[in-house]
C-alpha cells in the first residue's frame, strides 16, 4: 500500500493554480483540536447573539477560523503570483483571490469531515 499525505486539487476558481492540501492523521486532528477549540466557543457564543455587534463578532471569528484551516491544511500552492511576488501564506490571506481562499478552506475541509455516503460506509 502506498498512501499519500496531502491530495492535490486543481482550482476551479483560478484556472492553472493547484494546491495540495494536508490529509487527516491522528496528530494533526488532535492539533486542530486544540486550535480551534476556544475559537470555536466564541464563535458558538457570537452566533446565538442577536445584535449587529454579536453578528459583526461571528463574521470576524469565521474569517479567522477560514485562516487558521488554511494555515493548518494547506501544504503548497502553485500557479499564481501575487501582486508580482511568488504565493506565499501571508501574501495568500493578506491580498490573495477570495474565491480562491474559500477554495481552499472548503478543500480542507473537505479532508477534515466525512460526507454522507463516507458516514454510511
């Protein structure tokens, strides 16, 4: 058996760049786990607030949390230049495509959760 640790995913969003992104083993779960753990309550905690404050809150905490996915899962990325520069981490969040930022958390993700027929099996 021969088994990969990252999957390889070519964007959708931004036609030529691929990104490899990090597979699921037991220590990484446990480090994601401890990373989103108090983000994750404030989040629980800015979401069943009914202001325009606590609503203003849990966005800012999703985006964080889209972040720390990124940070955590993604490996490497190719095909793409930003504002000149090679594609780094910081340059990717900080001026990077949105879309392709969505992309890649949902590629992460993706990793990270089992969909139905994974559930059923």
């Amino acid at each position: 058996m021969t088994y990969e640790s990252f999957t390889i995913v070519e964007s959708h969003a931004c036609p030529g760049v691929r990104f490899r992104v990090r597979r699921l083993s037991l220590a990484r779960r446990m480090e994601l786990i401890r990373l989103i753990r108090e983000t994750g309550e404030k989040l629980a905690f800015h979401t069943a607030g009914e202001s325009v404050v606590d609503a203003a809150h849990a966005a800012e905490i999703r985006a964080r949390m889209d972040a720390l996915y990124i940070r955590w899962g993604l490996a490497e990325i190719s095909g793409i230049t930003i504002d000149g520069e090679p594609v780094s981490l910081d340059n990717l969040l900080d001026r990077g495509p949105d879309a392709l930022a969505r992309e890649i958390v949902d590629a992460v993700k993706g990793e990270l959760f089992l969909d139905e027929d994974e559930r059923k099996n």
